[in-house]
C-alpha cells in the first residue's frame, strides 16, 4: 500500500508541477502568451501524469481486493515485481496514450486567435482554437478518455463488489469495521478523482462550457492533489491521536512511540 502511495503522490506532484506554476503565473498577469513548445510540453507531461494517477489508483484497488479477498496470499501475489510492474504498467499506459492525444491535437492546423481559454493547455479548449473540422480528433479523444477512465473505473467497481461481498462474510463486526477500514481511504479517493475526471472528459461536446469545465478542472488539478495525502493520513492512528491532542489542547507531550510513528509515516509518505 505504502508503494502505491509513494508512487501516487511522486505522479501527481509532477503533474500539479506542470500546471500550478503556470496557472499561478497567468493570475498574477492575464493573457500571458505561452510558445507552442512550452503548450506541446504541458499537454504531454498533464496527460502522462493524469492517466498515470487513474490506472495507479487501479492497481490499488486491486491491492486492497487481495488483502481483504485473500490475505494468505497476499505477500506472494502483491510481492516487490508484481507492484513494481503494475506502477510501470500505468506509467507505459499515459506515456502512450499522451503521445496519441498530443500528435493528433498539434496536427491540426490553429486560427491566427490563438487564445486558450482556459489556465492551462488542456484538449477540448486547444481542439476549439482548430481551423478545421476536429470530429476524427474528438473521437479519438473520447476513445482514449473512454479507456483510462471508464475501464478503470470498472476494474475498481468490480474489485469493491467483491471486497463487500467477503466483508459481509465476516462474522465479528469488529472484523467488518477493520477491512472496512482499511479500503475507505481509497474509495474516496476514487469518488472524487474519477467523479472529476468524467464530469469534464466523458461529456459531450454540445453540454460542454468552457467556464464549468475550468471549475471542475480547477477542483481536479488542485483541490483533489492537496486532499490525497489528508485522506491517507487520517486513517493513521498515530496521525489521529496527534489531532485530538491538539484539538482538546492537552498538555501531555506525545509518547516516544507515536512521535516515532509519525515520523515514518511522513518519511515513508512523502
């Protein structure tokens, strides 16, 4: 789980890397150009990264379907190769996917009006600046969005019926809350980066605003990154016990332990 996390968080750090400092830059002065390399550059590295995060939080759906569904084996099924392998695997898959998305998008001839609306250089604005007609390269988008969001999103559906349906099976409710609790963090997680996701490249075209669409890319670029490691950490009991002392103003210090636990759990976090 930690793995997976590690991996989550250094994704999605480069991906918030390629947008916030120009997002940051164009508040500060409106209608700052951008050449077309440093556009071309930002698509690909957004898209790598986006696409990367969706297939990641896949394969740790499947990580807490083992550990639930079948424990015994987890060490042998989840070992070091298997997860390595499943990280590089989302990684091979947004390297591919960006490359056909960017190449189809910069083919197009562009109006001399080269004015993106929008905070960063995203498809579906760029595909609205073409002089020409863009329904080849909207199917090809919608392809490819199909594919990174909708069959994870049924991999992850699938894993969670079947981590219900074995937690249903427990007897102790004890039991129930504890696998319950171990899959919660990354079930939010989910709702939220794939709910984001869809809503802005899963609808179509004719319902497509681009002031709705920068709200909702806004919330998916920067709200969903900063929330991820909140939501992680508070599943942490060290994390918890340190926010109830502060929150009830206690003037005990923290024990050895939890400052230790602390302490590797953000090492091992970040």
């Amino acid at each position: 789980m930690y793995f997976f996390l590690s991996m989550l968080s250094i994704s999605e750090t480069c991906y918030t890397v390629a947008i916030i400092p120009c997002m940051l830059s164009s508040l500060l002065t409106p209608h700052q150009p951008i050449y077309i390399q440093g556009c071309v550059t930002q698509l690909f590295f957004c898209l790598t990264f986006s696409i990367n995060n969706c297939f990641l939080l896949t394969a740790m759906g499947y990580d807490c379907y083992v550990a639930i569904c079948n424990p015994l084996q987890y060490s042998v099924i989840m070992g070091k190769e298997s997860c390595i392998q499943l990280a590089s695997g989302s990684l091979r898959i947004g390297l591919g996917m960006s490359i056909v998305q960017v190449t189809s998008v910069f083919g197009l001839p562009f109006c001399d009006a080269f004015v993106i609306s929008h905070f960063f250089c995203d498809m579906r604005p760029l595909l609205k600046l073409a002089c020409t007609d863009t329904t080849v390269n909207e199917i090809i988008n919608f392809v490819v969005s199909v594919f990174v969001l909708v069959l994870p999103m049924g991999l992850v559906f699938v894993s969670y019926v079947l981590i219900i349906s074995t937690i249903l099976k427990i007897a102790s409710a004890e039991g129930q809350k504890k696998a319950f609790d171990t899959c919660a963090s990354h079930l939010t997680v989910v709702i939220i980066h794939y709910g984001c996701a869809s809503a802005i490249y899963l609808k179509p075209k004719s319902q497509s605003f681009l002031g709705q669409d920068r709200l909702i890319s806004g919330t998916y670029t920067v709200i969903t990154p900063l929330l991820n490691p909140i939501v992680y950490s508070l599943r942490n009991k060290e994390v918890k016990d340190a926010l109830c002392r502060v929150r009830d103003k206690s003037p005990s210090p923290l024990s050895e332990e939890v400052v230790e636990g602390l302490f590797f759990h953000f090492v091992n976090k970040y």
